[in-house]
C-alpha cells in the first residue's frame, strides 16, 4: 500500500509497535524547518548516530567487496551484497514510514504523492532514489525535485513547484499554464478563477511578456476579462463591459502608458466606448457602442 504522507513539523518519535501490524499508507509530513541538518531530524525521529553510522558504515564495506571484484562475477556480488544490507537494515527497522513533502502547493500533493509511488514498509535502502526523483519530476506541478532517505524510516521529497501564470483557452480547449507557457495538465482551470485569462494560438508564450504591466495598473486589471492574442503578434485587451483596447504589435508599454495618460486625465475607460484603439503610435482612434463599425471595417482600423 503506498506510503504515508503528513503535511506538519516535526513530530516525536512515536515507539513502534511489537508484532506484525497491517500494511498501511505511510504519513505525508509538512515541510521542516529550514536549516534543520539531517543528524538534527534524525535525532527528532529516535536514531542514535552510532545505529546512523553503523548503517553507514554496513553500506560502504559492501561498497569496498564489491569494488575489489570483476567481472560478471563482480556484478552478482554487488547485487547479493545489496540485497544482503538492505534486509539486514530492514529487519533491523529501516522501512519506510513517512514521506515528507516539502514545497508542494496542497493542489499539487495528491499527484506528487501518486507519482512517488512508495509504499509503507518497504526497505527504507531499497528505495531508488534517482527513479523517485525522475518520477515525481514527470508531474506538471513540478519543476525541480529532490529526495533525500532519512534514518531510520522517512523519504523526504523537496519540490521547486512551478509559478502558474494565466488560464489559457484556445481551439476549444482550456488549460492553465506556468510562467515558461507549459500547459500544467494536473491543474484544473476551474479551480484558479482568479487567474488572468489569455485567448488564441501563441498566448501562452507572450503573457508572460505583457502580464505584469498590467497587474502594475489595477485600474485596468480589474476591468479586464481576457487578453485575446491577434494572429501571434498582438494583443487586444477585452474589457468586462465588451469594450475593447487594441495594442500595437511593438512597445506595448508605451501604449499602455498613453492609455493610463487618457484615463487620468479624461476617465476613457468609463465613457462607453466599444473600442479603445492605441495601433498608431501617433493617436489615438475611438468608437461609441452607438456607432459600431461592421466587422471588417474595424479588422481594417477604420
């Protein structure tokens, strides 16, 4: 059965119980203590650094055997040496019984802990570190992961979780993507409403761009329902009341700032138009609701 997972500090070690107990999911931890050395968590768990360095040490003379060796003959050595200690270290309690996360947001764990895939009991040595990692690295969520054993039963797994960025929608399809663009398949769109919605072909790529000038003008960035990507080169700004503020394909920024020129000085934003249109760098071209272009007039900036 998989491993337990606890979200907490650290915890006193708790005595462990004599004769066969049902297999059960290991605990998950909550992140420890930044700076905490290991001989400190092991400490907190109940191992003494001699049964630590004792351990250690069993593993490194099965090390020496297997280097003196050649051959095929050296390759069955190591594997019987191996198998040897971590029995050994197992009989002697070194199984997995908590997995502790550390860096995951609570949306990613489920998928972290799955990908993990460990289990309550199992040999604490026999656990593949280097194939744990690349797991859990596969997971959208995350971007880097580490994981270090912890005598005398703990795997602790530390995640540098991606930053989500914008809910992307396109071709009918909806995801929600990070700060590189990457499609994030484990989250699901509905669950981040209060991120920035980008529409068409290539926004995901250019958000990233223009997102956090627009987040430094909340007066925008409250009216705004989506940044629509126009033929993969600009944006136009979709507004909650339907009016829509055309960009120009280079220097977004200085267009933004003619814009927030306009709304200190005339509140543009609040005098109804249907379009805002800031392509030509030299003015700036408006239109009422009352007096909406046919749909070609205004794909052609009439």
């Amino acid at each position: 059965m998989p491993a337990a997972v606890r979200g907490g500090g650290r915890s006193a070690a708790r005595p462990r119980a004599k004769g066969p107990q049902k297999s059960a999911k290991p605990r998950v931890a909550k992140p420890a203590r930044e700076g905490a050395s290991k001989l400190r968590a092991a400490k907190g768990a109940g191992v003494s650094p001699t049964f630590a360095l004792v351990a250690v040490a069993a593993v490194m003379t099965a090390g020496v055997a297997v280097a003196l060796a050649t051959g095929d003959r050296a390759q069955k050595l190591s594997n019987a040496a191996a198998a040897a200690v971590t029995a050994k270290a197992a009989d002697a309690g070194l199984r997995v019984k908590t997995v502790h996360l550390q860096g995951a947001s609570k949306s990613a764990q489920s998928a972290i802990i799955a990908a993990a895939d460990l289990r309550r009991d199992q040999p604490l040595l026999g656990v593949d570190l280097a194939a744990v990692r690349e797991r859990v690295e596969r997971v959208g969520w995350v971007r880097r992961a580490r994981v270090i054993r912890l005598y005398p039963d703990t795997i602790v797994i530390a995640i540098d979780e991606r930053r989500l960025l914008a809910v992307w929608q396109r071709a009918g399809r909806v995801n929600v993507i990070d700060g590189d663009g990457a499609v994030v398949p484990e989250a699901d769109p509905g669950q981040f409403a209060s991120l920035p919605l980008i529409v068409g072909q290539g926004a995901n790529t250019a958000a990233a761009n223009i997102l956090p000038s627009l987040a430094a003008r909340p007066h925008l960035a409250h009216r705004l329902e989506a940044l629509v990507r126009v033929d993969d080169r600009r944006w136009d700004l979709r507004l909650k009341d339907g009016a829509l503020v055309q960009l120009p394909a280079t220097d977004e920024e200085a267009a933004l700032i003619r814009l927030d020129q306009l709304e200190a000085k005339s509140r543009i934003l609040e005098l109804g138009f249907a379009r805002v249109d800031l392509r030509d760098p030299e003015m700036v071209a408006v239109r009422p609701r009352e007096t909406a272009a046919p749909r070609g007039a205004v794909a052609d900036g009439v």
